[in-house]
C-alpha cells in the first residue's frame, strides 16, 4: 500500500496571527532540490516587459513550466490557502521577479488606502482585496503565496516590509505621511506598526494582498528571486469591467444560483 503524506492545516494560532496581523511564514517549504530546480528553471522562461528598475519578471509561471504549477497546485500550497479563502478557488496570477542592487518595490495595498478609477473622478475603496470573519472562518477575496529562492536578511537585502494589521485598517496613511515626510521611504522608517520579515530560500510567505507592504531598497550585490502564486475564489474575474455585450458572464465564472428564497419556499 502507497503511504501518502500528511499536509496538515493551520493551527489555530496561525488563523489568529493572518487574521490579526495578515501575513505567516513557513519555512523550509521548498526542499533545497526544489529550490534549485526553480533558479535553474526561472531565467529559461519567456520573459515579461518590466519598468521597474533593475529588475527582471516572469509571467504565466503555471502556463510555462509544469514545476511551478505542481507547486501551484500541490496540498501543501492548497490546504493552507483554502483556510484563510473558504471559498472555491481559482489561481489568478503567477509570477517571479529577480532584483538587482538599486531595486525597491514601494508600499501598497492597505485596507483603508485609496484606489483612483479614471472615469469615478475621485478616490475609491479596492473592495477586491476584502477581508472578512464569520462563524470561525476567515473569509479573504485574495491571497498572495510569496516562494523565496534567496536568502533575504535585512534592510540591505531588500527585505519584505509591511505594516501589521493594515488588511483591516480604517484609516488611510500614505497620503498623510508622505505630505509630512516629504522624500522618505515608509518602509525604511521607525513607523511603529512596521515590520520587517528577513527569509531562507525555501521559505514561503503568505499573505493577504490587502497588507499594506513592499520592500525595502536592495544594495547589496547578489539576486533577489521569488516566485508568487495569487488566489482568490473562483467567482473572481479579471480586473476590468465587463459590459452587458461581453460573452462571460457571473455564470461563466462559476456562480452557482442556490439557497435563495425562491428556492426554499420551493422545497418546503
């Protein structure tokens, strides 16, 4: 008889800190084998436009490479993403980036921080990014997988930033202190909810996207690489909007019509 492996879920604990403070990190969930295979595997790939500086990015991870969608896809990845989704799920993006001394990814994201639609006229709510608890169950509309292929120590390195418990923040900060810190970089601040998550190659981080977070600027020599994998229920379309003539529609995405009164007063 074939003896499979375990994947066991999240503690409780680690429900209670993604809901309080929106990020964990598991070591070691690449084998040292897996994480060379992927450096061997990312610069092999098409390669995708970028215009950040000193930086290289890849697309479509899971369409190119069927190691990276068996990562994707496998129940280590899975059983923990259904946790803090709860819902059916559908992979929405993929991708890895490689940065270069002068590289820095600014801070985004942020519950309560803005979002400017070109035809609203004003600053919105990004309600995509929702977090939410009920009857025991998390319930967040996107999840971000960050896989790391480097070790990443400090400051110097690039390191991930973000500010604890900005997913469920009601107040917007960027615009605020940024006026009063004109030219400083947040993630390089003494600001008192920041945090700074150093990582071994290997690790994976997983956090809600509506973190407000970035990175650091890297200055030592040396790659920085990742590869993330984002998800979110499967009733989520691309970002556009989708008019009355477009072929697909919430049926197309999945949308099951069930549990309404209609239906109940039916049944009895």
């Amino acid at each position: 008889m074939q003896r499979t492996t375990a994947h066991p879920g999240l503690t409780a604990e680690q429900l209670y800190l993604f809901d309080t403070v929106g990020l964990l990190r598991f070591p070691g969930f690449l084998a040292e084998a897996e994480v060379a295979e992927a450096r061997t595997l990312l610069p092999k790939l098409t390669e995708a436009p970028c215009e950040l500086p000193a930086m290289r990015r890849w697309e479509r991870l899971t369409h190119q490479s069927d190691f990276f969608r068996g990562v994707a896809d496998s129940p280590r990845m899975i059983t923990k993403v259904r946790q803090v989704v709860n819902q059916p799920l559908r992979l929405i993006e993929s991708y890895g980036t490689e940065r270069a001394a002068g590289s820095e990814l600014l801070l985004h994201g942020g519950s309560a921080e803005s979002m400017d639609l070109a035809w609203g006229g004003h600053a919105t709510k990004d309600v995509s990014t929702s977090h939410s608890y009920k009857d025991g169950r998390i319930y967040c509309l996107y999840v971000k997988a960050l896989v790391y292929l480097d070790d990443i120590n400090d400051e110097q390195d690039g390191v991930f930033t973000w500010l604890a418990g900005s997913h469920k923040a009601n107040f917007p900060l960027l615009r605020t202190w940024h006026g009063e810190n004109p030219g400083k970089r947040l993630a390089e601040s003494d600001f008192p909810s920041l945090c700074r998550q150093p990582v071994r190659a290997g690790d994976m981080v997983l956090i809600n996207e509506s973190l407000l977070h970035g990175t650091t600027r890297k200055v030592t020599s040396g790659p920085r690489r990742f590869v993330a994998f984002s998800y979110a229920p499967s009733f989520m379309a691309d970002w556009r909007e989708i008019s009355s003539t477009a072929d697909l529609d919430i049926h197309d995405s999945g949308y099951a019509d069930s549990d309404v009164e209609e239906n109940l007063l039916a049944e009895a």
